[in-house]
C-alpha cells in the first residue's frame, strides 16, 4: 500500500472534474482506495430507508470519495506539492513550492 501525501484535518482544493476549484477539510482517508472525503465537496444524494436515526427516511445528502490525485494541499492560501525530508530523526511533510515543514 502506497503512503498518501494527504491527511485527515489538511484544508485541499479540487484540481480536476466536476468540482474543480472547490476547497473543503478532509474528513477520511481510504487508504485502500486512494480516495478522500472533503467537507462540502461531491454532493450526492442517497435514498435513505426509515430507520431509528432517521424515523422519516427520504433523501439524505453526503459527500461522496474523491481520487487522492484530484486534490492538492493548500498551504497559506496557494496549492503546493508535498514532499518529505528528515529533521533529526522524525520523517516530516514539507512543502516543495517553500521547503517549510507542513
């Protein structure tokens, strides 16, 4: 299994497909996947049989996975590539546009 450049928490923006442009948090990672959740981003509607949680059912909006390579890590408001350098002993991310610690 490949190690993602993106984490839960890390604010991205949207580089390609229907929702280009589009910033929002990370909420999940799929590991297996490649994929991410964003906050607000890729809206799909789901059909939701009554439940205990949702005694109504109906049509429940939630965001939906986006490929890993779609999105690009947003560091002081401009997107950067990310890398990894070692500072001691401890393996941290660091920016390439800056080749500060993320």
């Amino acid at each position: 299994m490949a190690k993602l450049k993106i984490k839960s928490g890390d604010t991205v923006r949207v580089l390609a497909g229907d929702h280009k442009g589009e910033e929002g948090k990370v909420v999940k990672v799929i590991i297996a996947k490649n994929r991410a959740i964003v906050e607000g981003v890729n809206m799909v509607s789901k059909h939701a049989k009554p439940s205990a949680e949702n005694p109504q059912g109906g049509i429940v909006k939630k965001e939906a996975s986006i490929h890993i390579s779609n999105l690009g890590l947003i560091e002081n408001g401009a997107t950067v590539r990310v890398g990894y350098k070692m500072e001691g002993d401890k393996k941290v991310r660091v920016s390439k546009k800056t080749d500060k610690a993320i």
